[in-house]
C-alpha cells in the first residue's frame, strides 16, 4: 500500500480517472453526495473498484472499511452471499419482462406484513421515486396543493426547489412547498392554522439527527388526520433499519404513507410506496409508472434481504452494536476534550457527527479534518457511522481507534490554532443543510 501521507501517490489513479470523468460527467460523478466536492480532495480517494462485507478497495488498491455503506443501501455488508444468489438465481431467468412477475407479489405481501401502514404498495427505483409518489398521490386524494416538508426529501422539483439548489424549478412550483422544522409542534400547528384547507400532505423523516420528542410523532399525527391531511413518513432511511417495519413500528405512531428504499434491497435500486388502501386506490388513476418498476433482479435481492434480516436478528445487531461503538465514541470525545467541537447524535444503527465551530476553525473545517484524519488511517466516513451486519468485532475496534488518534490530533490542532492550515485542501461544505 502506499504511503498513507504521500496523497499523490497514494490516489494516482483515482486523480487520473477524475480528469477523465469531469470530461463527460458534471462533477465526475453521479451523486452529489459521491462527488469530489463532499472529500477532502486531494487526500481523499474518488473511485472504488469492489467491496467485500464490510471493506471497499479503491482504484489505487487501497483498503478501507466503509462507514458510509453506499449512503446507506447496505445495510447486510457487500457481496453479501445470500442477497448475491439471489440475484445470480433470478439472472438465469431474466431481468425485465414484458408483463408483471410474481415476484412484485410476493415483496408487496412481504411488506403489508411487516409495515404498520402498509395495506397496499407500489414500487419505484430511488427514494425520490417514492416520495413524489407520495407527494401526487397526497395530492390527488386531498384535491389540495400544498406540502408541508420536515425533512430531506429527494431532488424532485416539489422539494428541492424549497431549498437553495431550487434552480431550474419555476416559482409557482417553489411556493407549493413550506418547510417547517422538525420536533416544533407549535411551527407544524400554525402553519396548518393559518393556511386552513389548503395543505394536502405532511411529509417527514421521523428521525434523522434528532430523535422525536416525547409526544411528537403523535401530535402530528392527530394534527394532520384533524385537518384532513395526509401524513406521510418518509422512511428511505429508517426502514429495515430502526425496524422491520420501519420508524412507524419502532415508535408506534401509524402514518397514512410511507416511501421505503435503501436497505431494503441491500444496494440494488429499489423503493417502495406503501399506505392506506383507499389512499393507495388512487394510483389507478394518478399517473405513475415506470419501465424498470417490476424490475426482478432487484426484487429477489429485497426478498433476500428482508429474509436474512428476519432471520438473522439483524437489526437488533446493529441496535446492540452500534451502542457499544456510540459508548467507545464518547469516551474518546471526553477523554480529548472535544465534547464542545464534535457532538454525537442520531441513533445506534445510523450514528451522526455534528461538528460544531471553534475560534480558529469554522464546523465544515473540523468535519474535513476529521474525514482526512480518519481516511489516513484506513477508515472511509463522511460525517456518520452508517452500521451494517458486516461491522464485526475487528472493524468495530478498528474504527474506535482510529476515531481516537483522530481525536487527539484534532485536540492538538486545535490547541496549536493549526486546524485550517493542516488541512491543505479546500474544506467540504455541505450541499445544503437540511438536518440539524
């Protein structure tokens, strides 16, 4: 392996591919999130070349256990071997045919089974698929307008033209949309009050950084039935993750739709609309429909999922483990004196840094120092520890000590007021904050 300080020859290649990316690819990739913008370019590598449980190698051969699993598909590890037969079993068949398959049967019964809301399902691609499918849904069952956003929701002009990367969305599309703050019952009460019967849905993640007050999620939800509104949570990331049947199940508050995705096929494309059957009816008149909806390679890898992390016990692993890793954190956040810089939020299976600024360095600065820190070291993170079933006992030790070494440069640079100039790259500021 190369010199882990040595960036130029550590990522030769991954710097040769991004020249030759940029070339036909805005940004050189295709997420923001995967881009050279959110790492601390040049000491940061940009392209992977395979992953195995819970370790990727990038272009340049080098080795990293992965933090961020895919922003959060894998939730069972890469290559897991049961999802992979499932998909080489279903390839041998076929991949898309030209009428629907038996399969979209059984993960729709699968899932009616498992979600508290769910009575009826559609499914689509990507998260965004399924909240805009909730969102027209809302719509067309209310005959209202507008939505209510508490979240992060996709990049469909009905949410990200609320945000600040609205370009390219008209302004009468852009006033459709009201974001509200999450866990302030007060803010979600007035603006129901005052915009009266014009609200078709509420939609929210009923967790992300912040963990719902005492009383919340059910305030919300009496709030929205009182007012003929449709609740919606958008569980791209809880689901399969806090539980089986996602957020809803783990707090026991019952929205009238959910949109599911990520885990729920361990990195293949796949998301799911599920709710109420009147509501969900709906969809034989509301427009959604997509080639690759029924696509089967993806649905015999959710089937497999499902049925590991049933058997498995899979969830409560990373409940158990992930609070271990959360204690072994906050230790070494205490013992370095770093409680007022670095804060630790979210929940055991999703654990979330909050980076806060100090006098000589600014919050995105010292998340930077952190994820150059940690990827010296062989640890690939942005800004949380995304558990899967493959994070065992070696790669949990591995991060905590890294994290720890991380910790007691950081005091020392920050002590030394050295933070800004041992980055040596530009800091990574965030796309647009959305969660606190």
């Amino acid at each position: 392996m190369n010199n882990p300080h040595d960036h130029n020859s550590r990522y030769r290649e991954s710097n040769r591919l991004l020249q030759r990316a940029e070339a036909v690819i805005p940004l050189g990739a295709q997420t923001f999130s995967k881009s050279r913008i959110q790492f601390p370019v040049p000491h940061a590598p940009l392209f992977l070349e395979r992953g195995k449980g819970a370790t990727v190698w990038d272009v340049d051969g080098n080795a990293y256990i992965d933090c961020i699993a895919a922003l959060l598909p894998i939730v069972l590890g890469y290559g897991d071997p049961d999802v992979d037969r499932a998909i080489r079993d279903q390839l041998e068949r076929g991949i898309s045919f030209s009428l629907s398959t038996p399969l979209e049967i059984t993960l729709a019964e699968k899932l009616v089974s498992l979600i508290p809301c769910a009575q009826m399902v559609r499914f689509g691609k990507n998260g965004t698929d399924a909240t805009s499918a909730a969102v027209r849904l809302a719509r067309a069952f209310t005959g209202r307008d507008l939505v209510l956003a508490l979240g992060y929701h996709g990049w469909q002009d009905w949410f990200v033209g609320a945000t600040v990367r609205h370009e390219g969305v008209p302004q009468p599309i852009r006033e459709l949309t009201r974001r509200l703050p999450f866990n302030d019952i007060d803010a979600l009460g007035n603006a129901t009050k005052d915009l009266k019967d014009r609200v078709a849905a509420v939609i929210l993640e009923p967790m992300t950084s912040e963990t719902p007050r005492e009383g919340y999620l059910q305030a919300v939800r009496e709030l929205t039935a009182k007012h003929g509104i449709v609740l919606v949570y958008d569980e791209i990331i809880t689901g399969f993750r806090f539980a089986l049947g996602g957020a809803q199940e783990y707090f026991g508050v019952t929205p009238d739709l959910a949109c599911f995705g990520k885990a729920m096929a361990n990195g293949m494309p796949l998301s799911a609309v599920v709710g109420r059957a009147d509501i969900m009816r709906k969809m034989e008149d509301v427009f959604y429909s997509g080639t690759f909806g029924g696509e089967t390679l993806s649905l015999a890898a959710s089937i497999a999922t499902i049925d590991k992390l049933e058997r498995c016990h899979v969830i409560a692993g990373l409940w158990s483990r992930g609070e271990a890793l959360r204690g072994f954190l906050a230790g070494a956040i205490d013992e370095t004196g770093l409680s007022d810089a670095i804060k630790i939020a979210g929940s055991p299976p999703w654990t979330i840094f909050q980076f806060v600024s100090q006098a000589d360095a600014d919050q995105d600065e010292i998340k930077t120092y952190f994820m150059k820190a940690m990827l010296e070291r062989g640890i690939l993170i942005n800004a949380s520890v995304n558990l899967t079933h493959a994070h065992g006992d070696d790669e949990i030790a591995a991060i905590v000590r890294a994290f720890k070494e991380t910790c007691h440069d950081m005091r020392r640079a920050l002590d030394r007021k050295s933070l800004r100039d041992d980055l040596d790259c530009a800091a990574v500021r965030p796309v647009f904050r959305l969660r606190s």
